[in-house]
C-alpha cells in the first residue's frame, strides 16, 4: 500500500497505475453502440457547458488576457492518462445505471405491461366536445378477475364472461350498461390484455400502425412518449410511459373532427384483497341497509396507503340519539319518532338537487298519517337560500337547518353524507336504508304487501334467506300484513299471500316457510294472468332449414359464443321471451313451447340477441297481428 502511495509522488512510475487501470478497464467487452452515445453524450456536454456560469466568466477573461486553459498546468502525461481511465470508466457506469438500453421502444413498454398482474385503470369517454364526461374505474386482478364501476353499476367478471351486475341505486343486480361490457371483454382478447387492446377499442385499424416516440410531448426526462396516427384519417392516440419502470401512465386517443376523446389513467399497487373481487361477498353488503351507496361503489378496496376510500356505515344509535334543529330553530329529534316509518332527505340549493314530483305525491298521500313523518335536512351554510327555495316549491314538510355546518350537519355525519344529495327511508323495525328513485319502497312500509309493492318487500325477505337471517313470524307479519292462508307443514307451517292487481288483471301469489322454531327460510313467488290467453307455439326443423337458418348472420353466432338466438312475441312494449334467460338457452326447432299471455295482438320474431346485455343485434320477422284471446288456446305453427 505504501508503494502505491510513493508511486503517485513520482510521475515517472505512475505508468504502471495507469497500465494497471486501463488493463481492467478494457478487460471487458466495449458496450455496443458505446461510442456513438458517448459521442452525443460528450457533445451534449459541452453545448450545456457554453452556458454554464463559470465558463461564462472565463470567456469574459480571455477577451481581456488570453490566458490558457488551465488544467493541463497543473495535470502531468501520466495523471491525464489515469483521469482518462476515469472518465471513461465514469461513463461506463453512467450508461449502464442511468442509460441503459436508452429510451425505451414501443416493444419494450408492451412487455412491461403484460408481465404485470394487477392493476387499475381509471377510464374518462366522451363522444364529442360538448357529450357528457362517462368515467369507468377498472379494477384486475393476477387471477383474471374483474371489477368495474361506471355510474350506478358495479360490474364483476372472470374472463370474458360478465358474471354479476349490481345496481347501487335500487340494491338489485340489473343487466349490464352496454359500453361497460365491452370494456370487460377488451380486457379478456385473445393473447391476454395489452396495450394494444386498447387500441382497437378506440380504434381497430390502429394496430396495424407502428407507435413511434414523439420528443417534442415529453416535458420531463422522466418519461417517454409515443405516438400512433390512423391511417389515412386525422386520429391519433398517445401513450406515456415511465423510462425507468418502461410502465405506461396515460394513455389518450383523439378524434379531431368532433372532438371525442377517451382518456386512460394506470395504477399499479399490490393486489385488492380477494374479497373486493367476489361478487357473492358484494351482494351480502349490499343487503346491509346501514351502507351507504358511496360506500359500496368501494366497498372492500383497500388504498395502498392506507387512506380511507369509502363512507362509514351509518351510526344507528348516533343517528337515533342525535337533536338538530328545525329551520325556525326549534329542536328535532329521530329518537322521538322511533317506529314509524320516516323519510329522510339530504339536499342543498347549491348542488343542484330539485325535489321530484313523487315526494309530493308521497306527502299528499301519507303526509297525515300518524305512523309517517317526512324531513328533510337542508345542508346550506345559509338558511336564506333554504328558505327561498322551499317557499318557491310549495315544501309543507319538516325542514332541518344548521346554520354555518353545511356538510358537518350532526345528522348528516351520523349518515355517512359527505356532499350531493340522498334520500332514507328508515322502516318501523328502526332498519335504515338508502332510497332509489321514487317513493315504492314508502308504500311498502306503510301499506303492507301488495301487488304493487311485492318486488320491494320479497326482495327483503329473500335477502334476509340467503344471508342466514330469516325473519320471524313477528316480523313478516309488522313487514307484510297478516297472511291469507296458512299450511301447517311436518315441521313448521307455510304463510300464503295472494295479491291481486287493481284492475284485476294479474295475481302475485308468495308463499313462505317457516321451520319448527318459527324462523322463515324459504320463499317462492310466481305471477298469474286471470283469464290469460295461451299459446301453443313451434317451429318445424324444415321451416327453420328453410325460412331462418339462411338469414342468420352466423359471423355473428360464431363470435366467441357471445351472442344467441331466441323468440320473441311482442305486444306494443311487452316483449314475452322463447329462450334467452340466464344462463341463455337457446330456441329450438321441432319442440314446442306453451305461453300464457296477456290476451291481444303480437307479433312473432327471432332474434339474435348479446348474451350479457340482452341487446337484439339482428332481427327476422315471422309473423305479424296474431290476435289471442282471453280464456283460449291457439297454436302458432311455423311449417
């Protein structure tokens, strides 16, 4: 060691230091294409250098004495050779940690992509400059799972097929919004999901065109842009991506003539807990009636870091105990309205919120019922506005008011109500829940069940089945009214309902069970036509060979097994179904199909049909103005 430092005092023997680090320095294989990037290196260098402070300075100097440059004064031949050594050792190691491969190539940005697993898109769509914005939130997992939410819809999918859909508004699964089932099938194209899926989403001639990197968008070293046009048409989309991670962050495609524009914004984090994509533990909080609709648009998403991304559920006891004020300033209580059924309203004159024509309706019908109160909770900082406002509507109901608190109203907090408008209903067993459109659901807790208020209460008695809490006979009974018939049964009892349309034109019949300990776990319900008309309806295998089978759009048929064939018998609006369903079946020629139907004309048809949307794509008419009557049977033979 000591050698080595008496060597440095002596230019004569610092060759061998040199001999020593160019012998490693060129031990190993020069980078390809090294010299030509440390070429546009160097010369990069010294461009910023013509600017640089210091050079600047120096210049000024020159012009005055012409002095040399100073670091061959004070460096020898030997230390040049090793500072050379350096500098070009320094490079090496510049070029392969911060360097690399260079900018990245659209190849490379692809492969990145597809080796990761999970991740999120956030997708914004419009059709032209002045639509409407729809956003869609994209959730996928490393198992293939799916979730997506646009609007009100919470959709769930494996692979390409689509297998619940939920509606936040009204708690029921629903049929897919149609744009967001083609979202989900992109997802699931042949090869695996990719950048270029994408694409032809926007545009399928697109992927024939190469995208090539566009240095006058990149604002930031950071990142890496790529542009793609379509061919012969003033489209274009384009892509950022991450130099370091080669991961894409946006992407957006264009169309100029009109101005529409989709927008794509990746996340990529560890995996959501396998829970927030099952679609069987999303149904079960959504029967919670003390979840809010906001909240289950996320319910079970954990953020990466650890932010809350869902309203709490609604503080019953909070809720209950809470006293606010009334608009003339008098206290207001829930807690002294306990077990009756009571409306409640969020709203503000400065969200937009307009009080629909049903609320009124509602009120006029059981304003004055003693087991009913209506409320609303206005949530302006000022009370002017409130006032105003329920003065110009003619709003006879209770208002309540904080003046100053906004959207910190008590109530408000107790619900989980952070902005917009929303509207309870809190039935007579204390149960809360958030309301959809219009006033149903207010029926069917003060009228009891009906035919017209069948769907909203069987549907909270089969969710209280399936989630291991039936109700009572207590229960059903304050729920629905005393039953008309009852069975008794080896063990337990059966409760019938038969309910009655008000123009005596159809029957609801609902028929529940209740084991030995007085616990209901079993319903069925089925609808039936008082002196319906019935058909008897075929199509020969020699018909369909010959009048259908050819008109078929079999591209159609054979795409993925996506779409089906099945019959329909249409009168004005009402559309009676031979086939389809879920799962789909398909029509079938040679067998027979009996119908009972509401007496009148119909025209008969076969469609092809989108298995998950239940969108007709293509349709063949059969016959037309084939009249049934009332209390007859008529068969409707294609031969």
């Amino acid at each position: 060691m000591n050698e080595h430092l008496e060597s440095a005092d002596h230019p004569e023997d610092s060759s061998d230091e040199v001999t020593r680090v160019l012998r490693e320095t060129f031990s190993n294989d020069i980078p390809e294409g090294l010299d030509r990037r440390m070429t546009a290196m160097l010369s990069s260098f010294r461009k910023d250098l013509e600017h640089h402070p210091y050079v600047s300075r120096l210049r000024a100097k020159e012009a005055r004495s012409m002095p040399s440059w100073p670091w061959p004064s004070f460096l020898n031949a030997g230390k040049l050779a090793l500072l050379g050594a350096v500098v070009f050792l320094l490079f090496v190691i510049v070029e392969s940690t911060f360097v690399g491969k260079g900018v990245p190539t659209w190849a490379d940005i692809e492969e990145r992509f597809r080796s990761v697993k999970s991740y999120s898109v956030v997708i914004y769509a419009r059709e032209d400059t002045f639509a409407p914005t729809i956003q869609y939130e994209l959730w996928v997992n490393s198992d293939g799972r799916k979730r997506l939410r646009t609007g009100s819809q919470v959709l769930f999918a494996t692979g390409e097929e689509v297998t619940r859909v939920f509606d936040l508004e009204n708690r029921r699964e629903t049929k897919p919004e149609v744009q967001a089932v083609q979202i989900l099938r992109f997802m699931a194209a042949k090869g695996g999901f990719s950048l270029e899926t994408l694409m032809r989403a926007f545009s399928g001639d697109w992927v024939e065109s190469t995208p090539k990197v566009n240095a006058d968008a990149v604002i930031s070293e950071d990142l890496v842009v790529f542009d793609v046009e379509q061919p012969g048409s003033p489209d274009w989309l384009r892509v950022w991506a991450l130099r370091g991670s080669r991961l894409p962050i946006q992407m957006r495609g264009w169309e100029p003539k009109d101005g529409e524009c989709v927008d794509f914004f990746f996340s990529y984090s560890a995996e959501q807990p396998s829970e927030f994509y099952d679609p069987e533990a999303f149904a079960t909080k959504l029967q919670d009636p003390t979840q809010s609709k906001w909240g289950l648009a996320y319910a079970s998403l954990d953020d990466p870091g650890g932010r809350q991304v869902q309203s709490d559920s609604i503080n019953e006891e909070c809720a209950f105990s809470t006293v606010t004020m009334t608009l003339d300033g008098k206290p207001w209580s829930l807690g002294e309205h306990r077990g009756k059924a009571i409306l409640v309203g969020f709203w503000s004159t400065d969200s937009g919120f307009d009080y629909e024509d049903w609320w009124k309706e509602t009120y006029a019908e059981f304003g004055d019922r003693e087991d009913f109160v209506m409320v609303g909770v206005a949530l302006d900082l000022e009370a002017g506005p409130v006032r105003d406002y329920i003065r110009a509507k003619g709003i006879k109901w209770v208002q309540l008011h904080e003046p100053g608190k906004g959207y910190k109203n008590s109530l408000s907090q107790s619900f989980g109500v952070t902005g917009g408008s929303s509207t309870w209903l809190i039935w007579k067993n204390g149960e809360i829940e958030p309301l959809g459109h219009g006033g149903d659901q207010v029926r069917a807790a003060l009228l009891g069940l009906s035919y017209e208020t069948h769907s909203d209460l069987t549907w909270r008695i089969s969710h209280r089945i399936g989630d291991g809490k039936g109700m009572t006979k207590d229960e059903v009974r304050n729920l629905c009214g005393p039953p008309d018939k009852i069975e008794p049964q080896v063990e337990g009892e059966t409760w019938l309902y038969e309910l009655e349309k008000q123009d005596h034109s159809k029957t609801y019949e609902v028929s529940l069970t209740f084991d030995g300990s007085g616990k209901n776990t079993n319903l069925i319900s089925q609808h039936r036509i008082l002196n319906a008309a019935v058909a008897t309806i075929s199509i020969s295998e020699d018909y369909w060979a010959r009048a259908i089978g050819p008109k078929l759009d079999r591209g159609l048929l054979l795409k993925d097994h996506k779409y089906g064939v099945a019959m329909v018998a249409k009168r004005g609006n009402t559309w009676a179904v031979i086939g389809g369903g879920h799962p789909w079946t398909e029509v079938e020629p040679g067998k027979e199909y009996l119908r009972r139907l509401d007496p009148g004309a119909y025209d008969f048809s076969i469609v092809i049909s989108d298995k998950q949307t239940y969108q007709n794509v293509q349709e063949i008419p059969l016959r037309e103005g084939v009249e049934l009557v009332a209390g007859e049977t008529l068969e409707v033979r294609f031969e």
